[in-house]
C-alpha cells in the first residue's frame, strides 16, 4: 500500500464538503486499516459484564429526577433509510402505528413522547436529529408540523458526515460512475462525535444551561424520555452510561459491553468485532448476559472537553465491513467500509459506567418482522405516546416475499393481525392476510408454493389456517 488511497481520499471528501474532524477521524481509521487492523475482539482477552443496576430498583428522589430532566437534551440518531427494506428515504417516516385515524410514523411518536415528557415535568427537552443528507430535508419538513417543538437557540438537527468506500484490493476511492451514490457510505454511528464537535451542537446545549445528553436511535421507540434514569446517572457522577438489557431469542445480533483482562476497562463489542470462532459464546446469555441498547448518556461537560482535546477525533475502534461495490450484484468488486461505534466511546470516557434497563426501552425496527410486532395488538400506544407490551413479543420470521416495505404492505392490507396470542409466527412462501386474522401458539404457514390468502377472520396456529 502507499499514500495514494488515503490521499485520493482524504480529496474526495474535502471535494464533497466533509467537516474536517471526519476527514481526520476517516485518516486514522485509514491508517489502522492499512497497517492490517481488523478491530477484532478476541473472547480470550475479555471478562463477561456482570451484576449492573437495575433501572427497575431505582429509588431517586422525584425532585432530583425532575431536576436531571430539566437540565437533559434528546438526541436521535436519524440518518437510515431503511435500505434493508427496499426504502429510499428515512426510516423514521414510516408509519408505524394508527391514533384516532390518524397514521403516525416514528418520527411523530417520538416528537409525542417529548411533548407529553414536557407537559408532565416542565422540562424544556430539546429534540435533536442527527440526520444524513439524505434524510434532512424531509425530517425537517415532517417536523415542521410541529410548531411548538424548537427550543430557542438550538437547532432541530445537524448532520453525520459521508466518507468514500474503498477498493479491498487496493484501498483506493472506488469509482462508481452508474451510481456515484454508491461511492459513498455513512462511517457508522461513531460520527456522532466528529458530526457533534464541527456543528458546535455541544457547546451550545451547554450554553443553553444543559448538562446532558440521551442519546438513541430513531427507530427504537422505547427510548422515551426517563427522569429516573436521568437522576440516577446524574447522581452517578460518570461521564457517560450505556443502556444494557437482558439477552432474549430474539437478540442474535448487536453489540455489548465486555471487560478488558488487560487494563480493567469496559469496551464495547460488535458483532463484526467478533472473531467466527468467538461468535457462539459471545451470544450465550449464561456468559454474556446483555446486550447493548444503542441508548446512551453523556455528561456533555466530559463530552465537550473531550472533543475539545481530540478536535473530534475519539480514539475508537475501527470496524472494518466488507461488501461489494453494487449491494444487489455480488459479482461487483469488493469494498472495505470504514465504521465505528458510538458506544464504543465506554473506553475513551474513565469512569463510564452501565444499567440494566428492560426490554420495553429497546424496540427497534430492522425488518418487517419487527414492524408487523409493533404495528399489532401485541403494544397499546399510550396518551403519552409510549408503546407498552401487553404480552411478551412474539418471535416473527416472515419469508422474503416480506423483505421490502412495498410488498409487506401489499400483504398485510388489513393491517397486522392480532399476535397478542402468539408465542412464534414463522411464514414461508407468500400469504396475504385478510381482516380479522388471529394468530394463537408456535404459528406457521407453509410455502403453498404459489400465493396464497389467508382469509378474513381466520386463525393461525401451528397447523396453518384455522377457518
């Protein structure tokens, strides 16, 4: 390797009008890649995370919660399109469930939990979006509905920064001229840093008389405002916690908190951080027994001094993510994604520490299988715009045909079906459902080998369709 790459790089970007503190943060993952870094850890070298706080044992004076909420700012990270479900356009407009008539997206259920949190504590809560070019004007356009929602001397958003892919061969820009939006990747969600240090958003929360920040992602509505967690991790002195939760079935990827032999330090570890060997006893719950929210608090004084001493450019763990050149053609050359993890941050930070929170605080969408849980009679939106299980989530497996957002409407155009009885729902093949359909036990539908209905009114159950 020579110069070349990360010059031709560090060009792209400058040409593209990236903040600076990116093009740095970019150059030094650059330089780890280069020298055969793979961010790899190793299950040999860590200690299970164990015996945390429990958000449900907190005892804090509702004064001293009331007072950590006032001084507590919410940020959500904005920029995914849901390319996974064949979207073009953020994720959080999808509408996710119905009020009086009305179709709500997450974006209006999220700006309804801080309205209700305001109303009921006095809490000025700003809301913030770190959104991506390609999810900024529509937010804000969706957002403006909202007249009450800014608060003076904040902004509604600011945005994560892009970074070029690159040529595994050669770890040169690719070039792309079908579809230059393919040369382009977000650098993950540990832009927030380098995003948060060039728009000043930091300093101005603090100027503004906040002193923390709840940080979490835009497609996981469990997230709502807490003032107990917001007092307890005032009370807790740290600079940062993570929010961890109890591993279940359904929880086969994601990242956790792990400690260091070496030094004592709690880290983080992805999934692409680790090693094939490793994979299996990373997600058994006897050893590692949570997984990692993406919910995050900031002391933003520690913050700010931080990105102060490093312009930006945290010292994180690089994550290296090979894909190919055109996602849908596996045949295009292969390219190294360079990306980072916001949580990975517990080892910059001394003093960082965790919580157990339940499961209610981490409902996230990744694919129409978790939003056919959400959309049903599985949650009861309140009137303070949080979603409550009235049972434990059923364990949804839908086929292909229900990849894409488009077609899983097409399927569903009743809406859900009741899965308040269900413990599984696992649907090969293509089925459209009817109104009216109820989904009892371990349920299955087997692939009729052509499309197939079920009807109005029927139950599913682990024998198929009851009539």
């Amino acid at each position: 390797m020579s110069d070349r790459g990360l010059e031709l790089a560090r060009q792209k970007m400058t040409d593209a009008g990236v903040a600076p503190a990116a093009i740095d943060t970019f150059s030094r993952f650059y330089r780890l890649l280069e020298s055969g870094a793979s961010g790899l850890v190793r299950e040999d070298d860590v200690e299970p995370l164990r015996d945390l706080p429990r958000h449900a044992d907190l005892d804090i004076d509702p004064d001293e919660a009331a007072a950590a909420l006032a001084k507590t700012a919410i940020i959500k990270l904005n920029g995914g399109l849901g390319t996974s479900m064949g979207m073009d356009r953020a994720k959080s407009l999808l509408p996710v469930r119905e009020r009086d008539g009305e179709r709500l997206t997450f974006l209006d259920v999220l700006v309804g939990q801080v309205r209700a949190a305001r109303a009921a504590t006095g809490a000025r809560l700003p809301l913030i979006l770190m959104n991506s070019f390609r999810t900024q004007d529509d937010s804000l356009a969706a957002l403006g509905r909202y007249d009450d929602l800014a608060v003076d001397g904040l902004p509604l958003d600011f945005l994560q920064n892009r970074e070029p892919r690159l040529l595994a061969d050669t770890l040169e820009p690719l070039e792309w001229p079908d579809d230059p939006e393919l040369e382009w990747c977000p650098p993950g969600h540990g832009d927030l840093y380098p995003a948060l240090h060039a728009a000043g958003v930091v300093r101005a929360l603090l100027d503004a008389g906040f002193r923390y920040a709840s940080v979490s992602n835009s497609d996981n509505l469990g997230a709502a405002p807490d003032a107990a967690i917001a007092g307890w991790f005032a009370a807790s002195g740290a600079p940062y916690a993570a929010e961890m939760s109890r591993k279940t079935p359904a929880d086969v990827k994601g990242g956790q908190l792990v400690v260091r032999k070496a030094d004592g330090r709690i880290v983080q570890r992805e999934t692409a951080q680790t090693h094939p060997d490793d994979l299996d006893v990373s997600l058994d719950p006897e050893r590692h027994p949570y997984f990692h929210t993406n919910n995050l608090w900031f002391d933003l004084e520690a913050l700010a001094a931080e990105l102060e001493r490093t312009g930006g450019v945290l010292e994180l763990p690089l994550i290296r993510n090979e894909k190919t050149a055109d996602p849908a053609d596996p045949a295009t050359p292969k390219v190294v994604q360079i990306e980072s993890a916001m949580g990975a941050a517990v080892a910059v930070f001394e003093g960082a520490t965790a919580i157990e929170v339940g499961r209610e605080r981490f409902l996230p969408v990744k694919t129409t299988n978790d939003l056919l849980v959400l959309r049903s009679d599985v949650y009861e939106l309140t009137d303070a715009f949080r979603l409550v299980a009235r049972v434990p989530a059923p364990l949804v497996r839908l086929s292909g045909a229900y990849k894409t957002i488009g077609r899983f409407d097409e399927r569903f155009p009743s809406g859900a079906p009741s899965l308040v009885g269900a413990r599984s729902l696992t649907v090969e093949g293509d089925w459209t459902f009817g109104s009216g359909v109820v989904v009892e036990g371990d349920a299955a539908l087997p692939d009729a080998d052509e499309p197939a209905t079920v009807p109005d009114g029927a139950r599913v159950t682990g024998e198929g369709v009851q009539a």
